[in-house]
C-alpha cells in the first residue's frame, strides 16, 4: 500500500461558478492584502524586516490564541499535524519574511503585482499531484494572467540589479503560496479554517522570532510604523487567513489562488495615492489582463 504523501490537495467543495459567499470572501480579500502592502511599506519607514515580520505574524498569531474554537478544535492526525507545520513556514514564516525585505528595492504596487504570479504556479502544482487539468475557462484565465504578470514585471526587473533582486523575492514567496494553497484546501475541508489557520500562525510566530528580535535592533520606534503593522497583522494576518482558508476549501486551490489578481488593483491605488509612486503604462494594461484572467477563472469549473 502507498504511503500517504505529506504533500497533497483537494478539489474545492463548490466547482460550480463562484456562489454570493464565494465572491464575498474574494473582494473582502482583495481589499485587505491589496491594502497591506501599503502597510507594510510604512511600517518598513521606521522598522526593520525582521521586525515588520515579527510584529504582523504576531500580531495575527495573538488574535487567534482568542479565539475559543481555534484553541480547542484538534488536530489528531499526525501526518495533518506535520502539514500544519510545514503550512506554517511555506504559508507565512518565509514568504512574510521575503516581502518586506524586497520592498526595500521594489515599490510596494509592484510587489503587490507581482503576487499574482501565484494562481500561475498553483495551478502547476495542483495539476501534477491531481493528475488533471484545469478547467478550458481556468486555463484561459492561466494564459491572459501570465501575459499580464509579463507586462506588470517588464518595468521593475529591467530597471536596475537591485529592482531585480525584489523580484526575485517576491517570486519565490508567490511559489511558497503555490504549495500553500494545494495543502489547506483539504485540511480546511476536515478541520475548518480556524483551527487550522491558528496553528499555522502559532509555528510561524516561533519560526520568524530569531529575525524578529535582530530587527528590533536595528528599528526606531514610530507610531504610524506601528499601528501599521497593527493593522496588517490583525487584519491582514489573522483575518484575511482564515478567510483565504474558507474559499480555498469551498472552490478550489486554483481559483482561490486568482484572489492574487485582485490584489494588485488595490495595491497599485494605494500606492500611487498615499506613497506617490509611479506605475508605467504597461503595468496598467497588466492589471487590466489580469483582471480578465481572474473573472474566468471564476466560472464553472468543469
């Protein structure tokens, strides 16, 4: 008999086209990780990395310990105990680590953008441990994103080595949210997200503490740094988690991962408007294709 694989996925429970809850759970977090690069770019005004990571995964690790039924639910499946280990250092420990190191060279409505990438390299992995293609519309929605993953990127990596380096960063985290998202759809589905998602935070809280408390020497302190961070962690942290666990369970690893197409219209906004940065015009027919990618990947899925 074939031992279980620690690394596995699950079709979503709704493979119909996105429900009323469904498309509430994906604009809700849209406008939370859109908003949270903003964040964090003010946080890093006066904070280290390190410190920016430990304090949002913290931050959302403090809010589930709160919550009752994140405490209590249990997980008694050893090899699921050890999926939510590696959940937490591929879901967060590392990619919370990267990002805000790459936004030392790169605008946060570029690094906003670039996770996009991610529904491209889930969809690779989910298609290799399913043995299944996506849906016609979904791989439709493959294509027209990667084109405009390419338009969005263009600007950024040939700008200068450094600007390349943030991309790089931001790449490899987009390919740790990839492995991410295959895993918790089916342990969402066993479990529910609360438990789950509280346990991922406890190990990534444990996981980011020695870069956490390098970074608190390296930082001044500054209120708006502060409640920055505040905000990304309970919000962006602690609730936009829980529900990203809720709608990858519900339609799938693959279409739950098209919610990083939304993000960049938020996080380019936000950018532009409260840190003036400046967004080429190929960036904005980027985020135009990617939004056509993400509405038919919202579709049925067979």
């Amino acid at each position: 008999m074939d031992t279980p694989r620690i690394l596995t996925t699950a079709h979503g429970t709704n493979r119909e086209a996105f429900a009323l809850l469904d498309w509430g759970l994906f604009v809700s977090l849209s406008l939370i990780w859109g908003a949270s690069f903003l964040f964090m770019a003010i946080g890093l005004d006066a904070f280290h990395p390190g410190l920016v990571t430990w304090l949002r995964v913290g931050f959302g690790a403090a809010v589930m310990a709160l919550i009752p039924k994140a405490r209590t639910t249990k997980i008694a499946d050893s090899r699921d105990r050890s999926r939510v280990g590696i959940l937490g250092l591929v879901w967060i420990a590392l990619p919370l680590t990267l990002f805000p190191i790459a936004q030392l060279w790169i605008d946060s409505a570029v690094a906003g953008m670039l996770n996009g990438a991610t529904p491209i390299f889930t969809a690779l992995l989910a298609t290799i441990l399913l043995r299944a293609l996506p849906g016609r519309l979904q791989m439709a929605g493959l294509a027209v994103g990667f084109v405009g993953i390419v338009a969005i990127a263009l600007p950024s990596t040939g700008s200068s080595t450094t600007a390349a380096i943030g991309v790089i960063m931001v790449l490899v985290a987009t390919v740790c949210y990839a492995v991410a998202l295959n895993m918790i759809a089916p342990l969402q589905q066993r479990y529910g997200s609360l438990p789950v998602i509280a346990r991922v935070m406890w190990v990534a809280a444990a996981a980011v503490t020695p870069f956490g408390i390098y970074g608190l020497t390296q930082s001044v302190f500054a209120w708006p740094s502060l409640l920055a961070l505040l905000a990304v962690g309970i919000l962006g942290t602690g609730v936009a988690f829980v529900l990203m666990g809720t709608l990858s369970g519900r339609v799938g690893p693959i279409r739950s991962a098209f919610i990083t197409y939304a993000i960049p219209v938020v996080a380019m906004i936000l950018g532009v408007v409260f840190r003036d940065e400046i967004v080429a015009p190929v960036v904005v027919i980027g985020v135009a294709l990617v939004i056509v990618g993400a509405l038919l990947a919202s579709r049925r899925e067979v």
